[in-house]
C-alpha cells in the first residue's frame, strides 16, 4: 500500500465514525492523518492538509454543539399545553406508563424497557401498544427472530386476546417486510372478527416522509423510518453528519407538510418536533433521537 493509499483509508475510516455519531474517534484519525503527513514530499500535500483540517473544524463544531445540547430543552408554555393535550388520553396514567418505558428504550436501555412493558402488559396496560413496542424493541436490536418467537409465546398464552393478536401480527409482518427481513410470523387459527378498535389503537406508522419549504432543506423532502410510536407521537433517528436536517428540526419547529406512511394508506398532516437529543447509549449512540407530535393545522393556528 502506497502513502496515498495509506492516507485515504484513514479518510474513510474517519469518515464512517462522523458518520456513525463516533466524534472523538473520527476526530483522531484526522489528526493522525496530519501526523502522518508530516513533511513527506507528497503531491497537493497542502491542499490535502488544510482540507483535513476543515475536517477536524466541523468535528471539533459537532462535538461542541452536542456538549452544550441542554439536557432538557425548553420549550414554551403555550407549546407544552398543546403538545400535552393533542396526546393525552382518557388513560393517561397508563399511556405515561408506556412513554416511561419507551423512554428508555430510546436511550438505548432496550433490556430495562422490555422488561417494564412486559409488567404493563401482565397487566393489561393498553395491549396493543404496549406489545407492539415491545416488538420495536427487539427489531431495534436487529433481533427478528426474538420478535418472532416472543409473538408465538403471546399464541401460547392468554396475555392478549385474539383481536389484539391480529392486530400485532399485522403490525410485525408490516415491521420485518419494511426492513426487507423475511422471517416467518405464525397465521393465527380460527375466525376473528374485526371490529372498530378502542383509543389504544393509533394507525401503526412506519414511515414519514417531510417536505420542507423554507431554511436549508426549501423544497426538499425527506422520508425517514420511525423506530418507535406512542399513539400520535412518533420517533426517528438522524445522523448527526446530515446537519441541514438536524438544523431543519429545531426544537418546537412547526412541519406543516408530512406524509405518514401506514400498512393500510398513506396520508398527510402536521407535526411538532417536541423533543430532539443525543442517543448516548445502545446502537444508535451518537444519533440524534426526534420526536414529532402529530397535530392538527387549526391546533397549530393557536399557537403565538
């Protein structure tokens, strides 16, 4: 391997740690990049050297926007009350329970999170939902077949009634096509009457697509997988190398246009990004974690 060939991978391998939100990693490997370089008689070694220490500058500007990220973001009473009310049910002492899971699960801690939403649904905390978070877990740790095989113990037992297991099955089989994973989820035997679902069933979510119309992203669009849902309260994930979406997403920004991408239909409406963090643990560490409250326009309207 030549010194230029030598030098180019350490590009890459820089590259793929911003990539993967690994800061201090890829930072280094540019730095080792200038170390190397030294004084050799290489051709465009200036040019090369000072476009690696841009390199390093947008680095060094990530990790000092992470640092001082607050740790919880401020957003206005008005917006608060709206987010507030748009997703609260008449159960709101067990959707609060979920979002308490689920919490750790965005933040990587999947272990704590199935384990507090098996105990809610032992007790009939909101079946479906509970169960079909349960599931995104798994998929989140790239674990098909746990999801697999956790659906065929919900057949064995009584934890959820047929209905509800129609409708998680759905949901699974939806879940592992959409990653192009071709596990196979049991059929359930016998007869089940669909009927209209009660306030625990949302419209299951596996995708958004966002048109923007102004700032950095005018008259762009971009469709992004939701890795977890809690009712009208949807999550997605953003590198934190994509910076003009990541600057597109401020916290409490109005998206007037988004396309929700569901297993039955496809349709539009607003949204609120209510929450925007760094993941600091689990396979999505150095990510950023989004959440979008969907809204109504006329809700929008309200707001000052």
């Amino acid at each position: 391997m030549s010194e230029m060939e030598y030098v180019r991978s350490l590009v890459r391998q820089a590259s793929v740690y911003r990539e993967q939100g690994l800061l201090a990693e890829s930072r280094s490997k540019y730095q080792e990049i200038l170390a190397f370089l030294g004084n050799k008689p290489l051709p465009n070694i200036e040019k090369f050297t000072k476009a690696v220490q841009k390199k390093i500058s947008d680095v060094n500007r990530d990790i000092a926007e992470i640092q001082s990220a607050p740790a919880t973001p401020d957003l206005s009473p008005q917006l608060q009350s709206l987010i507030k009310k748009l997703f609260t049910f008449s159960k709101t002492k067990e959707v609060g329970a979920i979002e308490g899971a689920m919490a750790l699960a965005k933040f990587g801690q999947y272990e704590e999170a199935v384990g507090e939403l098996q105990k809610l649904l032992r007790e009939g905390v909101l079946p479906t939902v509970t169960a079909k978070n349960i599931l995104r877990c798994y998929l989140s740790l790239s674990l098909p077949q746990a999801a697999v095989a956790q659906f065929k113990e919900w057949m064995r037992n009584d934890t959820l009634s047929k209905e509800d297991l129609k409708y998680v099955r759905d949901f699974l089989v939806s879940a592992l096509k959409n990653k192009g994973i071709h596990e196979q989820v049991p059929s359930l035997s016998g007869e089940i009457q669909n009927t209209v679902k009660s306030q625990d069933d949302f419209l299951d979510i596996s995708s958004i697509k966002i048109h923007f119309h102004d700032g950095k992203r005018h008259r762009y669009a971009v469709e992004l997988d939701v890795v977890y849902q809690v009712g009208g309260l949807t999550s997605v994930v953003v590198s934190p190398a994509d910076r003009a979406l990541l600057d597109s997403l401020k916290l409490g920004k109005t998206l007037h246009d988004i396309q929700f991408y569901t297993p039955v239909t496809v349709f539009r409406g607003a949204g609120i990004v209510s929450r925007k963090s760094l993941i600091e643990k689990g396979p999505r560490k150095g990510n950023y974690l989004i959440d979008i409250a969907l809204a109504e326009e006329k809700e929008l309207a309200r707001l000052p």
